[in-house]
C-alpha cells in the first residue's frame, strides 16, 4: 500500500493539524443577519406610518371641527361643537391622545366688518362671512414603537380655517 503524503498548507493537511476550515461562514452570516435587518426596516416603516398616520387624523380633526363649526350662530355653540367633533374624530380615528385633546377655536370677524354692531348682528354671534379657525394639539402615545428609540409620545398640532357660508340664515 501506497502512503498518501499531505503537503503542508494543503486542506487535508489543515484538516490533520487542527486549523480553522472557514468555507460557508459568509452563508451564515448572512442567514443570521438578513432576517434582523429586515425587522429593523420593518419597525422603521412601522413607525414612520404611526407617525404620518398620527399627523392625518390630527389635520382631519381640526378640518371637521373648523367646519362643524361654522354651522351654529353663536361663538360660545361653535367653540363647544367643535371641541366635541375634534375629540369624536381622534377617536374614531383610533389616536389616543395621553394628555387628551386641546382644542382651540377663534371667530374672526368679516372682513371690512368693524363687528356686529355694524352689521346688525348681536356680538358674540357667528356672521356670514366670517372665519372659524381652529387648533387641535394631541400628544399621541407612541409608546408601542419605542423599541425603536422614539419618544414614548409625541405633539402634533394643526390649524384649520372655514369661512361662514356667506348665504345662510341668520338667527
């Protein structure tokens, strides 16, 4: 029988003294690192859609509220109606708010319009022509993402305006 000789620095012979073999350690790595980053994006994409979707519901709150608004003749009816349209839309919309909900609502009166008094209009009523505008702030909790570094809650605030429909009754 023939003896095989290994050469030194050959793969048998690394094999026979002990060394490391490190083919398909690439494959490995890549196994193990491709899922993980891959759920990173995942939270990152996650988080940025509970973010953008948070700004939505707050725009669209203090838009319903600047209309719902506008329909009453009071301003004391308009403050208290739109407060209530803001809070029923977030709510709706599924934000929870951690500190709740501000709404603030300012009358401005008509342009070219030195106030009711003017315009035959008992002041504190809601004239045609008139503008509502609105401010809803929320704290949006965020606090089911936070994994990813962010904030356990965030403040977003928009601002609304609708005009009094010029052609509506008056009281």
């Amino acid at each position: 029988m023939k003896r095989l000789r290994v050469k030194r620095g050959s793969v048998a012979g690394a094999r026979k003294t002990g060394a490391v073999d490190d083919r398909g350690m690439v494959s490995t790595e890549v196994a193990l690192l491709v899922p993980v980053t891959l759920f990173g994006f995942v939270l990152l994409i996650v988080a940025g859609g509970r973010i953008v979707q948070a700004e939505t519901d707050v725009k669209s709150a203090a838009q319903e509220a600047a209309r719902a608004a506008t329909f009453h003749n009071s301003e004391a009816a308009a403050r208290a109606e739109a407060s209530a349209v803001a809070a029923a839309n977030l709510t709706a919309s599924g934000l929870s708010c951690a500190l709740g909900e501000i709404v603030s609502t300012v009358v401005l009166p008509p342009s070219g319009a030195a106030g009711g008094a003017s315009t035959g209009l008992q002041s504190g009523s809601l004239q045609p022509n008139s503008v509502v505008s609105v401010t809803v702030t929320c704290s949006a909790d965020l606090s089911d993402v936070v994994a990813l570094g962010l904030p356990g809650s965030r403040t977003f605030t928009a601002e609304a305006f609708e005009r009094v429909d010029v052609f509506r009754s008056n009281p």
